[in-house]
C-alpha cells in the first residue's frame, strides 16, 4: 500500500514537472485565476474546515479556527491579489558607471514545483498560506498535510481536486513514511512547518537534491516583564496568548520572565485572567483539547516531573470540574520554582503549561534567553525604552511582539520566519514571493558600450582605458 502511495507521489510530481515546463512563467491572469480560486476554497467550505479540525482535536474553538486559520489565510490571499503586479514586475537595479550606459534589471523566476509539508496544529492557515506564496510566485505545488488531522487532510485533499487540477495543485497524504518519501523528492523548493528535530532531518533529505528549504520550527519563545510594564494589560495577553489552541502555537510564550519577588503576584493573575477566558473547561467550546493521547501524556509527564522536583504546580480549574478519563483537555497549568534541567524547561512546551521564571536585572534576563536555542517568537512588556532597545539589540529572535503576543505574525506586510533551531528562511507577503522566486539578474548591453576596447589584442589602448577604470572605480 505504501509503495502504491509512494508511486502516486512520483507520478503528481512528474505531471507538476511537465506542466511547469509548458508554461514556465505564468502571467499576472493565471496567478490571480489560481489565487481566487484558493480564496473560494477558503470561503465556501468555512463550516466543513472547522468540523473537520473540531474532530481531529476531539474538540477544537470554531472560533479560533475561524480566526486564527481562515481568517489570517483570507487576509493572506487578499494581500496578495492586492499586490501581485507590483511583485510581479521587473525590478530597476543601479548600473555601475563602468559599465553604463548598460543597465541591469532583476526578474522575480517560478521556480518550478514546491512542496509544502505541514503540521497539525493550525492544519489549515500552515498549509494553505505558503501555498498561497508559491503559487503568487507562478509555480506548482504539492502538499503533505500532518497524519494526525486526518479528518481534515481528507477533506483538504478533497477540496483542493474540487478547486485545482492536479498539475496546479494538489495533496498527498499519508503517514510518516510517506512524509518521508515526500521531503526526498527533488522538489525546486521545500517548506516544512514543525518541530526543530524533524526539521533536522528534513534539511538532510532535501540537501541530497540540493532541493533550497525554508524551515518554520519552534522553541522556547520567552515572554519578558520589564519592570515598567502595565502588569494587568501584560498578564491579560499572555495568558490569551498561551491559551490559544490550548497552547498549540509555534509561537506561543513557552516560559515568563518576570522581576524578582513577582512570581507569585503575577501566579495570581494570571490564575484570574485565565480563569475569566475560560471560566468553565470541560464541556466548554472555547476551550481546545490536545490533539492526541501521545501528547497529552507529554505533558502530565512533564507536569509531573516537576512536581515530583519540587517545583511549585498550580493548576487552574475554575469550576473545579473532573475532565474525565477520555478527555484530551488539560487544565491550564503553572509550575514556579522549576529547574533548569527539567524537561519543562528544557523542551519546547506546546501546551497550556506556563513556568515562570524570576530574574534579578535586564543583564540577567539578556542572559537567560542568550543560554538558550534562539526561539521563534520573543515578547516584552514595559515602558523603559533604554530596556526595549537593550532587549531588541542584545537578543535573536526569529520575531517579537512589543506589549502583545503573537501579533508580528498576522503583520503581511512583514517577513515571517525563525533563526538558528527555531528555523530558516521567511515568507508572508512579499516575503513568501519572493521565498518562491529566483531573483534573476539581468545585465542588458548598450550598443554604445566601449567593452570591445578591453579585449585582446591587449596594447596602449587598453592600458589608457583601464588606467580610467580604475580611476572612476
């Protein structure tokens, strides 16, 4: 059965290949064709998309998905649409004087067929957006939706043939074998969205083709409070932030800063403004289950190490209700005190569980974010300008968000992207064009250049010549 799958992945790939290579450079009408067509996609079966990743989570917000995937896919593809010709057109580039009156010119190049493998915490809005780049980009794509939403990879796959022919675009899916297959294809670009140990070995299957990457991994992205920050207002959008999709985000806060002495006020808080999001959990809708038994156990594990180290665990149930044996919720949960060498603290998290961390001065704050992997998102809250500007200059991160969390992501008209373990490469807007595009350089000849004097047979000539070069130069 694997085999049959592997080579129905072959045969897509080769008819993406011939398709490409009848029309290489797809003008502004086919583009624009295709992106409607992924918009239709996106607004026609909103109903069918969220029961489907509902399912798959064995309960996921309808609004989240409305929101954080349908919506931020919508605004996507509008933004492209808006700014596709601009994109599009050939690029005037400076001509240095020895060379003038040639002139150079940059042409934004399909790069043929790209693959797209994407993860199953926001199934939709991490497949659909950079497909909505590559295909902005004039090229064909292939997609690998996660093998643990398969009731939406289903239906994306069915959505897709309703939307696409097979040479435009397409979903194959499949278990990890088949991912596998999937990133060894010599694919002209390769996307994967996921953790950073998989994305290792997603890097070293595409480097066998020379296949490019752009790798959108994770990590542990700290949340930091200045000491001059409105700790009310801060408090209230971390724990938005890290509550959202039950903390299922790449990019949600995976630990907090806080000043020393603070911890446990700000445990108290965030304890209220937790408990005023989700005032119920168990039976309530807004509130997203984990998406497997697997992952679930993860983070009991982690929980429970903690606690067992003597870290101090709080764990918020507002209404105090039993969740039940063969729910996947889990009650939000603080830990304080946490060592270093836990998992909690040395794993990316991705779930609602948020340790917090004290910290004696901006040095040391600096400090324990540089220890680290450099993360995918970095938030800080406060007024002190002199501590933004240290914290912005003196960290890497792949993005921050000043006072908010997670906002620099939904930005289109800014690169998305991580650093180091926490990925490489960026798209969104103009950035995912160009991601999917060669930048070709183009140098055009004047008849009037004076290049043939440089030529052999070498004499007084050339010596007077390159004598002026190099003045000018």
């Amino acid at each position: 059965m694997l085999q049959t799958r592997q080579d129905a992945l072959g045969e897509r790939f080769r008819l993406q290949r011939t398709a490409f290579e009848a029309q290489p450079f797809p003008d502004n009408g086919v583009r624009k064709d295709r992106l409607k067509r992924l918009l239709a996609l996106t607004g026609r079966h909103e109903a069918e998309i969220c029961a489907a990743i509902d399912a798959d989570f064995g309960g996921r917000s309808a609004h989240e998905t409305r929101l954080a995937e349908l919506f931020v896919v919508r605004a996507g593809i509008r933004h492209a649409l808006s700014h596709l010709s601009g994109w599009m057109r050939e690029r005037r580039v400076a001509t240095s004087m020895p060379f003038l009156p040639g002139r150079n010119r940059l042409i934004a190049q399909p790069l043929g067929v790209v693959g797209i493998v994407s993860p199953w915490n926001y199934p939709f809005q991490l497949a659909v957006a950079p497909v909505t780049a590559a295909l902005a980009a004039g090229n064909r794509v292939l997609i690998k939706p996660s093998e643990l939403t398969p009731a939406f990879s289903a239906l994306l796959a069915e959505l897709v043939a309703e939307h696409f022919a097979p040479d435009e675009l397409s979903v194959i899916t499949g278990d990890a074998e088949m991912g596998k297959a999937f990133v060894s294809m010599p694919f002209d670009h390769l996307l994967f969205t996921g953790s950073t140990s998989v994305g290792r070995q997603v890097a070293i299957a595409a480097a066998a083709n020379l296949t490019p990457v752009t790798l959108e991994l994770g990590g542990k992205s700290p949340a930091i409070f200045d000491p001059s920050c409105d700790l009310d207002a801060a408090v209230s959008s971390v724990a938005y932030g890290k509550l959202l999709n039950a903390g299922q985000t790449c990019i949600a806060p995976d630990y907090l800063l806080v000043p020393k002495g603070q911890a446990e006020t700000i445990a108290a808080k965030l304890a209220m403004a937790i408990a005023k999001l989700y005032p119920t959990l168990r039976d309530n809708p807004d509130y997203t289950a984990i998406i497997s038994d697997r992952h679930h156990q993860r983070l009991r594990d982690m929980i429970a190490e903690a606690r067992d180290a003597g870290a101090e665990v709080t764990e918020i149930n507002p209404a105090g209700e039993e969740l039940g044996a063969t729910s996947r919720k889990l009650q939000p949960t603080l830990v304080r005190n946490a060592g270093v060498n836990l998992r909690l603290m040395r794993e990316e998290i991705f779930g609602p569980v948020l340790p917090i961390v004290e910290y004696d001065g901006i040095d040391e704050a600096i400090g324990h974010v540089n220890r680290a992997d450099r993360p995918l998102a970095l938030y800080w809250f406060g007024r002190d300008s002199g501590n933004r500007q240290r914290i912005l200059h003196e960290t890497v991160a792949g993005g921050v968000t000043i006072n908010d969390c997670m906002l620099h992501l939904v930005q289109e008209n800014q690169p998305f992207g991580g650093v180091g373990a926490s990925g490489m490469g960026a798209y969104h807007g103009e950035w995912g064009f160009r991601t999917f595009s060669k930048e070709k350089p183009v140098f055009h000849q004047s008849r009037l250049s004076a290049g043939a004097l440089l030529r052999p047979p070498y004499g007084k000539t050339f010596e007077r010549l390159f004598s002026l070069l190099r003045h000018i130069t």
